[in-house]
C-alpha cells in the first residue's frame, strides 16, 4: 500500500529533522553490519530508531534499495507508521547521509 502525498509529506519532514542521527548510525551500522536499513519505528516510540541488517520483514520492497545503495555516501531509511484508515505502512527511501 502506498502512502498518501499527506503521508510522504510527513516523512519526508522527519527525515529531514533526524537527518544528522540517521547518518551516524546508518554510517556506523554499516561498518558493523553491512547492507541495511535505519528503520524508523512510528509504531511503538520506545524504541524509535534502530538499523536492520538486509530488508525488515515489514518492507521487503526495501530490498532493492539496499542493493543497490552506495553506502559511502547514501543510507536506506525505512518508516513504519500505522494508520487507522489504512493499516500497517512502511515507507522506503535512498537518502544522501550528511558528512
């Protein structure tokens, strides 16, 4: 299901709000890791972001971008929401990480 432009509007704010954290981690996790996503975690704020080796199971989608990534230079983020209207979401993105 994909967002609506509402939705994306939303995430995209986000992204550029925690833009410096992500790419701290995603650059770290990388390094530790491999290939993978920051997942933004909307659903429960307890744990509100963490980095998943490979795709997370609640997007698959994501797969193509982690592939396909250059992770000296960008991160993969992937944002779970959950709308009443429309159920489970996850929203995937190709980010260029800051210096």
């Amino acid at each position: 299901m994909k967002p609506t432009p509402e939705q994306r509007e939303a995430n995209y704010r986000w992204i550029e709000e925690h833009a410096e954290q992500c790419s701290i981690l995603a650059r770290n996790a990388y390094e530790k890791h491999g290939r993978g996503a920051v997942v933004v975690e909307m659903r429960d704020p307890k744990i509100p972001v963490y980095y998943v080796p490979g795709a997370p199971p609640e997007d698959q989608g994501a797969l193509n971008l982690i592939r396909k990534y250059d992770p000296e230079r960008e991160m993969v983020i992937v944002i779970l929401r959950a709308f009443r209207e429309s159920g489970e979401l996850a929203s995937s993105y190709r980010i260029a990480m800051l210096p």
